[in-house]
C-alpha cells in the first residue's frame, strides 16, 4: 500500500555546498526517478522570509504579521508530496535531491482528520 508524505525542503547552516550545474543535474535525475516510479506529486519552491507572513486568531480578531522572526537560522526552502511504501523508502528517495546535500529534508506522513476515519 503507497502512502503519501509532504516533504519541507529546509536550508541548513551546516549542511554543504553544491555547484548550480551540480545542483541542476542532482535535480534533474531526482525528479526523472521520481517521474518514472510513480512518486511525485506537486511540489515547489517558496519564496523568502521577506515574503512571508504568519496568521493567527486570538480574541476574534485577526493578526497578520510579518514573519517568521529574523531569529530562525533554517528557512523553508520548499515542499512536495511524495508517494512510497514506507517513511523509510521516502527517506531513500529524498537522500538523492540536493537539498539533503545543502539543507536539510522533512518527511511527515500525511494522515486523516479523525472525523475522516472509516
């Protein structure tokens, strides 16, 4: 049974350095793999922390922020739905795109709300 997994590409301080044709080709292999194993659904990169806003609700009313707070040393680089057997088999798949080179990958498994349980 294939289940599927949303995938934050983060930076990373500590993570490496890649040549833009590097990281192009990485790129390229990762998502033909993908393509060809039935694995990608939609995914994309994101824009940077000076575009971003944060929403929350508190006492009815709405607040709209800049953010996140210049204090993060990560940011949200990107995301995708990945399909795959496993968190395991997700995680080997993700191991050959660039960003687990030069940042970082989390991988979640996407679950039902409890009121959608059969």
């Amino acid at each position: 049974m294939s289940n599927k997994y949303l995938v934050i590409h983060m930076t990373d301080p500590t993570g490496g350095t890649m040549a833009q044709g590097e990281d192009q080709r990485l790129l390229e292999d990762w998502a033909q793999e993908g393509d060809a194993a039935g694995r990608l659904g939609e995914g994309a990169p994101v824009a940077g922390r000076e575009e971003a806003k944060s929403v929350a609700v508190r006492g009815g009313k709405v607040l709209v922020t800049d953010g996140p707070f210049p204090e993060f040393k990560e940011w949200f680089a990107g995301y995708d739905i990945v399909t795959a057997e496993s968190i395991d088999e997700a995680a080997t798949f993700m191991a050959k795109h660039p960003t687990a080179v030069m940042g970082r990958v989390y991988i979640l498994p996407v679950v039902k709300l409890p009121w959608d349980e059969d």
